[in-house]
C-alpha cells in the first residue's frame, strides 16, 4: 500500500512504544492477501494522552484498534461498549468501530485458547496450573472460566493481593473451582503434581534474561502439556526443558496469533489468512 487515502479502512495499534510491534507488518500482510481496504498502523501513545487519541481515533472513523500495555484497562473507560468477557477480565484490547459507537473486547485470552485447542490440549474438564497473577494470568485464567471450564484452576502468584484478587474474580465471575497460592518450591510441587497443563503467564524468561525458568527440569514430567505466555525467545529455557522432559509444549508465539486472527475476524468480518499471518510472525521473530 503505497498510500492512505479516504478508500481504506484504517486499524491502529496504540501502545508506548508501539513502534516496536509486529503487529502492523501481520496485519497487512493478511489485508493484501484478502485485497481487502485496510491500513493498520501503529502509533505511540503515551499514556496522558490515550483519551485524546481515542478520540481522534472516533472522529476519523478508524475501523479498529489494538491496545498494548500499559493502556489495557484505562482504555476500558473510553469505550461506549464492552463485551462480557474483557468486562470480566477488567480491561481490553482490541476495539471496534461501529455504527458510530466504539466496541471494546478482550481476546487475549481467547487467542490462549485456541492455540491449546488446535495443540489438541482443550483445557475443559482438565486440571490447569497458571503461574503468575498478572494481566496475562488474569486474561487466561477468567477465559479459561467462562469459556472452557476446567475441572480445577490453581493459581501460584508473588503478588499477595494481586493474586487474592485474581482468584475471587475468577471464582464469582466464572463460577470455575479455583485455589490460589503463593508461589514457593512447596506449593509450586503440589501444583505440578496435580496439574495436566502448565500456563506459564510471568515474564521470567524473556529476553534479555532469557536462561530463567520458574520451573526446575526435574519436576516436569512427560504428561504435562506447557505453555509459555513468553514469545521472545520463542523456545524459552522453560519450554527447552518441557521438550526435553517429553512434555506436549506450545509456544507463546501461538497466543499471539490466535489473538491477532481473532481481532482481524472482528475487523473485517472475514476468516482471518492464518498462514500467512504465520509466515510474518515467523519471518519477524
């Protein structure tokens, strides 16, 4: 697309910096390969000014957005609708233009999901164990609530209060049996030896510091599906270990584009290239 003209449809990424992102080559990859009108591009928006940006965003009737930390749940404000699920997850990253009205949902989690589902690891009726209590932990452990109703959710965080939070949100909002723990060499073996699926959701073992690993080798064992949330690296040290332990793994790389799908399917309206969203995905990281 040699230009933006008032024939596109315009998508944008709003993050701090968003310049950084992969997101628009994926996402334009996968528009010219449906010869379809859109432009996604990304802006930096710092976050004094994200009001101001949802604004313009309004008043030049672009079609979507993609929202990054650290704006996720302050966008929830500046939205005329919200979708059941981000309003249970508390915050949102995708958002839609229509019928004059701004449209926020969440599908982070959802892309988490999918990706588990396609890897033949559907969660429902199975026994999850998430680390962390984050923005990641919470997107997954609440989707996975509504949508896929695991036999048992356990949850191992650092953050006290945070993951005392978490775990009443989850149980009033999903109805799923949950236990929240701090995280210790204790908790973390009970957890593992319970668990038929690990979601990995902190940042430990991201670059640069990517020879880290909450998990000991020696604890996994080959029955274990593994998740890592981490997509760079792609093969995280934990992931690394899971494989050699003979664990089903699934990188985090698969979240990030069953995310990114599903924001195009709310966009355009159309099944989203998968494969060539891959190729981008692939080539860039």
């Amino acid at each position: 697309m040699s230009r933006i003209d008032a024939s596109f449809k315009v998508c944008a990424l709003f993050g701090f910096p968003a310049r950084h992102s992969v997101g628009p080559a994926l996402h334009n990859a996968a528009f010219e390969a449906l010869n379809l009108p859109f432009v996604y591009v990304a802006h930096d928006v710092e976050p004094a000014r994200l009001a101001e940006a949802f604004a313009g965003a309004r008043a030049m009737d672009y079609r979507g957005l993609s929202i990054t930390m650290p704006h996720k749940v302050a966008a929830l404000a500046l939205v005329d609708d919200v979708d059941d699920m981000a309003r249970a997850i508390g915050c949102i990253n995708t958002v839609v233009l229509q019928d004059g009205r701004l449209r926020g949902a969440n599908v982070d989690g959802l892309g988490a999901l999918r990706a588990l589902q396609q890897a033949g690891a559907d969660p429902a009726g199975r026994r999850v164990l998430v680390l962390g209590s984050g923005g990641a932990a919470r997107a997954l452990a609440i989707t996975l609530g509504i949508a896929a109703k695991p036999a048992e959710l356990t949850i191992l965080g650092a953050i006290e209060d945070e993951l005392a939070q978490l775990a009443r949100d989850v149980a009033e909002r999903t109805g799923c049996p949950v236990r929240a723990e701090l995280l210790s060499d204790a908790t973390l073996t009970a957890g593992l030896g319970r668990a038929q699926i690990l979601l990995h959701c902190t940042p430990v073992g991201m670059k640069p510091d990517c020879e880290r690993s909450l998990v000991p080798r020696d604890r996994l064992r080959c029955d274990l599906v593994v998740f890592d949330a981490v997509y760079n690296p792609r093969r995280t040290l934990l992931l690394r270990d899971a494989a050699a332990a003979g664990c089903r793994v699934i990188e985090g790389t698969e979240m990030f584009l069953g995310q990114a799908r599903l924001q195009f399917e709310l966009w355009t309206g159309k099944p989203a290239p998968t494969d060539v969203m891959r190729r981008v995905l692939d080539a860039r990281l």
